[in-house]
C-alpha cells in the first residue's frame, strides 16, 4: 500500500533505500522522511521508555524523526550517523536504520 499522489505529480528518478532490511522505492527530491511515511512506515526512532516516535515537525525543528543513514559505498558494519530524515534527501541504495537514538 502506498500513501503517494499517484496521478498528476511529476517526481524525480525512482530510487530504491533499504528500511532495517526491507527495501522500499523513493523518489530524487524526496526526504527520508517522505519515502518512509509513503510506504506506511511510522516508527523512526525509540524513545527512553521504547516508544515510537515519528515526524512531529516535518521541518527539522523536533528531532522526532532521528535515524541511522549509511551512504551505500560505506562498508557494512560501518557506524550509521544519526540525521534528521525529514532534512536528508534520498539517494539511491541509502541503508537506514531505526532505533533507539542517543
């Protein structure tokens, strides 16, 4: 299921991101945030008790939206940084992870 405007929408190249091992299609000029949300993912980070937390904001102000991104030509095993995903733009094979942030 997606949750994109499907007709009348001109959108950048597709490009594929890998999710905590799932991999889900994207558009160029997308955030993270953008592509996780259209493919009906709604936890970003864990809180202090283990909740959920997701975009609040969606402009980089809350911090809710705190992932793991590694750039694809990083190896595995690399340490992920953590980003804001509603600040990152997609790129193709970017691998993020979620998870409990600092």
């Amino acid at each position: 299921m997606t949750f994109r405007v499907e007709q009348g929408v001109m959108r950048g190249a597709a490009v594929t991101l890998l999710v905590d091992g799932c991999e889900i299609s994207a558009y160029e000029g997308e955030t993270i945030a953008t592509a996780m949300l259209a493919a009906g993912l709604q936890g970003f980070r864990r809180d202090s008790r283990g909740g959920w937390r997701a975009p609040y904001c969606n402009m980089g102000a809350c911090h809710e939206c705190l992932v793991r991104v590694r750039e694809p030509a990083e190896p595995a095993g690399t340490d992920a940084r953590w980003t804001r995903a509603c600040m990152e733009p997609v790129r193709p094979g970017l691998v993020i992870e979620t998870g409990e942030a600092p």
